[in-house]
C-alpha cells in the first residue's frame, strides 16, 4: 500500500502537494491542475496548456478547412463589439 500523508486545508481553501508526491508526478511550480470531485475524493490531474503559438496555428488550420477569411473574422468582431 502506498505511504498516505495528511495535509491541512487553509483558511482560504489551499492544500500542499507533499513533496515526494510531486516529485513522483513531476509536479513543478506554475504547472496547472484540473481539480474534481469524485464521490468524497478530491481528484487532481496535471494538464499542459498550449503555447500561443500553438493556438495560432490551430486556429489558421480550424479557419482554413472551413474557408474562413482573416476578412471574416474581423466583421465577426466588428459586429460584436459595443461602440463607444
């Protein structure tokens, strides 16, 4: 069975990751995780958030598999803006 360890929860909701925990996920500083909740467990998950660049490039694939023109997008976002 693998070795538990009791963590405390602060006033404002925060819990400490044991260290030997992070170190076996690779858990590091500014990672990001996915809280749920399951039942009466709290379940954690690792998640990598993409670059912009990747963003970018997804989004030119996505606009030009569908015929989108840079020309749309920006009536898109004229149309949608408040004016002054």
């Amino acid at each position: 069975m693998e070795k538990l360890s009791l963590v405390k929860v602060t006033r404002k909701g925060q819990v400490t990751i044991p260290r030997a925990i992070r170190d076996r996920l690779g858990i590091r500083e500014g990672d990001y995780l996915i809280a749920t909740a399951i039942k009466d467990l709290v379940v954690f998950r690792r998640i990598s958030l993409p670059s912009w660049e990747d963003l970018f490039a997804y989004g030119e694939r996505f606009a030009g598999e569908r015929g989108i023109t840079p020309g749309d997008v920006l009536k898109a976002i004229k149309s949608v803006r408040r004016v002054g």
